[in-house]
C-alpha cells in the first residue's frame, strides 16, 4: 500500500506544530506567573513615577530556612513595599487569619497558601537586612488574570492596579532620601544573583520544605524541630514545628 498521500497530507500541516507548541506554553502555570509580575511592572512604571518609588524585581534572599523570592519591591521615602502577585482565575474566598484560601473554578475548589502569610515571611527576611523601621515595610498582595474576590478582603489585599492606589495611599515620609538609598544598594548587594540556577534552588528548598518527613534543625539550638498539633486557641488542629529542646528551647515554627 501506498503511505504517500498520507505522508504528504501530514507534512502540510507541520506549521501546527509551533502553534501548539506555544499555546502549551501559554497554559503553563509558569508563564501565567510571567505574565502576572509583568502585568505588574508594565502598571508600576505608567503609574508609579521611578524617582520616587524605585523598583527592583525578583528578589531572592539568603535566610535561615535556604531562601526567600520576593517578586516586586518599591522602595521609597514614604515606605517599602513588598508586592507578591497571584495570577488566578475563578472565585477567591479567604480571610486574614485563615492559613489555606480557596480558588472555585465553576464547581472544581483548590486550596493554596493564604498570601498574606506567604509576603510576611518576605516582609521578615527584607526587615532582617534592613536597618529601618519595620513599620516603614509593607506587605501587599495583587491578584491579577480573571479572579473576583468573593469575601472581605484587607485594603493590602488587591486585584489589577488596585495595589498602586494603595501604595500611593501612603502620603507621609517615614525614611530619609539617604535611606532610601541605602535600602536599595544593600537590597542589591544582598540578593542572589537573578539567574536560572538561583531560581531552580530556591523551587528545590521549597518542595524540601514541604516534605514533612524530611529532618529539620531549630534555627537557635540546632536540636530536632518535631511536627505537632495545636490542641488550644484560635490554631487548634493547626500543625507546627516546634524544638524538641522544648521548654528549654520554645523554637516554634509555621509549617508552611
């Protein structure tokens, strides 16, 4: 039998390829992280004039724990502000205090790290560098794509560019120029550098730590971090890591 027909039919159409290829790419979750903190830079530089507010991007830090990424930081004399972007889609429903929010996407529910929780650890690793305030660092969270807040959310909490508006809430001076200065040459001289090998380590850290099997240190006495539960209070049946030196060593930490 002759394949010939069929062969040349097929050989036609090979300019679908790349175009698959591309679309795969684009529903990555990869690229729609891309998207988000470039949605969020192009919005920075139209309305957040570079004089006052100077942004540095992608930031990992060294910490105790291995690292930290902090996707966008604004320094500037009435503050810094430390931005972390979510690109969703769907219904969002979450509440300050609780440790999972959840994303509806129609009838299908998926749960992920409240932000708030996750940009505080930012906001320790940047108040561990920096010789300012800490009342002078802010948090602030940005969801961008498709999503719609379906509970009460705190005013550092934003879709598109509601999160300038917010920033520019903020009209008081709180640093010095000197300090501003300073907080962006030590920011910059701290940081790792901004490569692939710096990103795939930290992506490393992060499934480490969440491995609860995996053996952790107390970052005071060096004794076992153990895992347990709270049986009392607002974070009853919430699980930590706390010192196995316990009481000598109260070392108490999130799981998350």
């Amino acid at each position: 039998m002759d394949y010939s027909p069929i062969f040349n039919e097929v050989f036609k159409l090979w300019w679908l390829i790349p175009i698959l290829l591309v679309i795969g790419v684009f529903k990555t979750p990869w690229f729609k992280g891309v998207l988000g903190e470039s949605l969020v830079k192009f919005a920075a530089r139209l309305r957040l004039p570079i004089e006052t507010y100077h942004p540095i991007h992608n930031v990992t830090l060294p910490t105790s724990e291995g690292t930290t990424q902090i996707d966008h930081i604004f320094v500037s004399r009435f503050g810094i502000f430390v931005v972390e972007t979510k690109n969703m889609k769907g219904w969002i429903f979450g509440d300050e205090s609780q440790a999972q929010w959840t994303q509806k996407l129609f009838k299908t529910s998926f749960r992920f790290q409240n932000p708030l929780r996750q940009n505080y650890k930012h906001v320790k690793a940047l108040e561990a560098v920096l010789d300012v305030p800490p009342e002078a660092i802010h948090s602030v969270v940005v969801f961008t794509g498709e999503s719609t807040f379906k509970s009460s959310m705190p005013a550092n909490v934003t879709t598109g560019g509601g999160y300038i508006t917010y920033i520019k809430s903020f009209c008081e001076p709180v640093l010095s120029e000197s300090q501003v200065q300073l907080a962006v040459a030590t920011i910059q001289a701290v940081r790792l550098e901004p490569t692939r090998e710096t990103h795939r380590q930290h992506v490393q850290q992060l499934r480490k730590r969440a491995d609860l099997s995996a053996e952790r240190k107390c970052p005071k006495c060096g004794s076992r971090l153990v895992l347990r539960t709270a049986r009392s209070g607002g974070s009853a049946g919430n699980q930590f890591w706390g010192c196995s030196a316990y009481p000598k060593c109260r070392v108490v930490k999130n799981v998350n």
